[in-house]
C-alpha cells in the first residue's frame, strides 16, 4: 500500500468520524453495494445519484396524504435535466425546486386535475428532522458509462447536497479543484445538478465553495 493511499484514506476517516460526530450516518459502498429499497443506501443503480427511496421517503413525510403518483411525479422532475443547458443553469433551477418546493400535476382522488402543487423535500422548520447521510467511496456511472468514485458525498434526505474532495497532507488542493472537480464536472455532472456545497482539503487547508465558484 502506498504513502500517498494510505494518507488519503486517513483523511477520509477522520473525515467521515466528524460528519458522524455532527450526526450524520455514514457509509462506505466502495465494495459490495447493494440496490433497492433495503439497499446499502437506498438507491437502485449507479447512475442514480438521488437516492431514489430515501427521498420518496421524505418527502411523504412532509407532504402527507397525496396520491402515489405526485411523489414519482416530484422524483422523475428532480432528476430530470435538459442537456442544452450548463450545470450551472441547471444547478440554479435545482436551487429553486428544493428552496420552494417541486411543482408537480396529478389527479386526486376524485379525478380532479391539481396542478403545480409544491412538493417539499426538506424540513426547514426542523433540520434534525432530515436524514443525513454521508457516503464514502460512492460509484456513479456518467457519460460514455464511465465510472467515477467520489471522496464523499452528503446527501439530505436523498438529495446530493455536499461534494467532498479530499488529497494527502503533501498535495496541494489545487489538484482537487483542477483536476478531480473539474474532471466530475464532465463526466458525472448529474452528481452536481443539486450541489449546494463544495469542499475541497487536504487535512491541512480546506476550500468551500459551489460548483460555479474559482478556485480562489
């Protein structure tokens, strides 16, 4: 094993122990994932970067008493993306859908048509009320169906919402934010469609950031 692996994977543990420190449950899919419902953590594919069961879940919860097909209806819109547009755009809209709630048409129970009724997906009033997940060595398939393994990411309540890159004591960070971010901003750029949070470390200095912010 490798000085240089050996430190990545000390950094990410010692990562990992403070998100479940702060609470949040942790994961780590690098070997043996498995998918479903009851999967390791909640999703049904590598493609698939909304954990699909834990949001529906969620939001269920928080908005009680609709037809089935509002919340698939939420789901299938939240993961949606028109490829003319940047990440950047899209990243925006995302921004809107889970600030103000998902819009979503469905027929109730007595076939009335309702339209654009807000979905929400996190609890405001409440945070510790949200399920917080942090994955560890997490497979996505992207474009061309390459593979690409982020450091960790946070998900709330299904939804990616934190990207962590993390580099050995002795690399700049610089080389997370040119070469891995930018590297996943190409090839998986779905993992980004919801991105609140970046942040890039080495153990010894740290960037926060989004996913339209330079390096600076």
């Amino acid at each position: 094993m490798s000085k240089t692996y050996s430190e990545d994977r000390l950094i990410e543990a010692t990562t990992m122990q403070l998100l479940a420190e702060l609470g949040w449950e942790t994961a780590n899919v690098f070997q043996n994932e498995h998918f479903g419902e009851n999967g390791s953590i909640g999703r049904d594919n590598k493609q698939q970067v909304i954990l699909k069961h834990h949001f529906l879940k969620a939001i269920k919860r928080l908005n009680p008493n609709l037809p089935e097909v509002a919340y698939l209806n939420a789901y299938e819109n939240i993961v949606s993306s028109d490829i003319s547009k940047s990440l950047e755009q899209i990243n925006f809209e995302k921004y809107q859908e889970l600030t103000a709630g998902i819009a979503v048409n469905y027929k109730d129970d007595k076939g009335k048509v309702v339209k654009n009724k807000k979905i929400q997906v996190f609890d405001h009033q409440q945070p510790a009320k949200n399920h917080f997940l942090a994955v560890q060595q997490l497979w996505i398939k992207g474009r061309a169906s390459i593979k690409k393994r982020p450091d960790v990411v946070g998900f709330v309540n299904g939804v990616p919402l934190v990207f962590i890159e993390l580099k050995a004591h002795h690399i700049p960070i610089k080389a997370a934010y040119d070469k891995n971010l930018s590297d996943y901003k190409d090839t998986i750029p779905h993992l980004l469609h919801t991105n609140a949070l970046v942040i890039l470390s080495n153990g010894l200095a740290s960037k926060v950031g989004s996913v339209t912010s330079k390096y600076e």
